[in-house]
C-alpha cells in the first residue's frame, strides 16, 4: 500500500495580506479615486467630511491615507445615498 505525502500548503509570506491592506495613497491618488478636485479634499478635510492624513515620516511634509481608510468612506458615502433616495 502507498503512502501519500501530505500537500504542501501553498502560504504567503508574513506580511503580504497586511500590506495589502496598508497601502497608503497620497494626496493625487485620493483625487482621482474620488473624482474631485484638490481644493475640495482639503475642504473636505478641514470641514471634517473626510479622514484626516497621517505624517509619512516623522517631522516630514508628506501625508497619506490608507486605502482601506478611503474605501470605508467610500462605501458610506454608497450607503448613506441609498438611504437618502429612498
């Protein structure tokens, strides 16, 4: 009778499925994800409409978001539009 070896299981790197949820995107990238200008995100932002950017590094200028962050609101802004047209 023949034994069989079990299968390897096929696993990710530590760390990969974080990162894919860490992404952070910059500024630009919010922009386009969101289809609206410059001037409104920052507007958005000081009016407390939409999550505030984080300091890439520490006593540095660039900010970002996570994604995850960004599609959260998304998909509450999708939630809130459905109930207001109902």
């Amino acid at each position: 009778m023949k034994t069989l070896a079990p299968t390897p299981h096929k696993t990710e790197p530590a760390g990969q499925k974080l990162a894919a949820q860490l992404r952070v995107i910059r500024h630009k990238q919010v922009c386009e994800k969101l289809q609206i200008s410059s001037a409104k995100l920052f507007d958005m932002v000081a009016r407390g409409q939409f999550p505030k950017p984080f300091t890439l590094v520490s006593g540095g200028r660039a900010v970002g978001w996570l994604e995850a962050d960004v599609d959260s609101y998304v998909l509450a802004r999708k939630a809130a539009s459905t109930k207001e047209a109902v």
